[in-house]
C-alpha cells in the first residue's frame, strides 16, 4: 500500500514543494529515511493541491528511491507503479520510459529476474519508436547488468556492445566510458579474456 500524505498544507507556494523534495533527498543522502519519506509526502501533498500531476510521478519517485536505500523494494515498486499511473494519464512518453526502466530494475530487486527483463524489453520497444537514444541507452546498460549479475555474462557483453555502438553514433560521452569499463569488468571474471579491437 502507498502511503499519501497525512495532511495537505495551506499554501500559495507552489516553490514550496520544490523545497520540501530537496530536504527530502538531503535526509535520504545521510541515512534518515523517515524524514525523507515524510518530506516528500508533504510535497506531494502540495503538488496535488496544484493539480501537478508530472510533479507528483517525480515526487512518487523519489520516495521509491528512498525505500530502495530502507532495503524495502516492495514498498519502492508500489511509488515507482503510482508515478508511472500518474505519468500515463498526462501522456509523458519520456516518463513512462524512466518509470518501466525502475520498475523492471525493482523487480529484479525482488527475485523476479524474468519480469525484470520482459519490461525492459518493453521498455526498449517503446525507446525504439520514440528513437530516444538516451532511454535506449539507459535500458540496455540496465539489462546488460542484470545478465551480468545472473551470470549470462555472454549475453550482458552483447547487450553491452550494442549500448557502446550506440554511444559511438551519438558522438563520445561519459556513458560510453562506462560500456568499456562494464566490458572490462566482463573480461576479467574469466569467462571474457579481452575486449581490445571491440571498437
């Protein structure tokens, strides 16, 4: 069940909840989780007032990442579900792309690695359409870990090559320093003795 706020704030100040969210990250940042979820309900609580709908999926994010730092996955898929519902009633393609990927990754949190994957994969259709190469990126470096971490390691190199092709196309970037340091670290669990001439 998602919590919601337990009361709704009197004001005009729609910059406000902007300042509660910060408060809410600084709290998640040194460890002291239940102020953080506190403060982002209240800036939900805030933004509801306002009707900001794109405001309260972030807002619901973010209190998904909170309970992912709490170790409360189950809790964090239930935000990360909310925001998404929230970000398809106002149509937010980009959005819905940044919510399937957290969501998919949640699941694997959760041991249920083969959900994980069908809703990158979805994911991924969708980036493709859209021809978003950024959330194209970010689901493949998210599904190449997951294989990598389930020990498919032939399978994550693949899934890695096309993020760095990728990256090569759009120009050089810091995210295609991390696919050569991923193929690297590929490389040395032994099952992948080199990555030299991939590029």
């Amino acid at each position: 069940r998602i919590e919601r706020p337990i009361e709704r704030l009197e004001t005009n100040e729609r910059p406000v909840a902007s300042a509660w969210t910060n408060i809410g990250e600084l709290h998640d940042e040194i460890g002291e989780y239940d102020k953080a979820i506190q403060n982002h309900l209240t800036s939900i609580a805030i933004k509801e007032k306002f009707h900001d709908t794109i405001g309260m999926a972030h807002s619901y994010h973010n209190l998904g990442y909170v309970y992912l730092d709490k170790n409360e996955p189950g809790k964090a898929l239930a935000n990360f579900k909310r925001g998404l519902e929230l970000r398809a009633a106002m149509h937010d393609t980009a959005g819905i792309m940044s919510s399937m990927n957290r969501i998919g990754q949640t699941y694997f949190e959760l041991g249920r690695t083969d959900t994980a994957l069908y809703l990158l994969d979805r994911c991924m259709a969708l980036a493709e359409r859209m021809h978003d190469s950024y959330r194209m990126g970010s689901v493949l470096s998210a599904k190449a870990e997951i294989l990598r971490k389930t020990g498919r390691l032939a399978e994550a190199r693949a899934i890695a090559l096309r993020e760095a092709a990728l990256e090569a196309k759009d120009g050089p970037s810091t995210a295609e320093g991390d696919v050569h340091l991923f193929l690297g670290e590929l490389a040395l669990s032994g099952t992948l003795r080199s990555v030299s001439g991939v590029l």
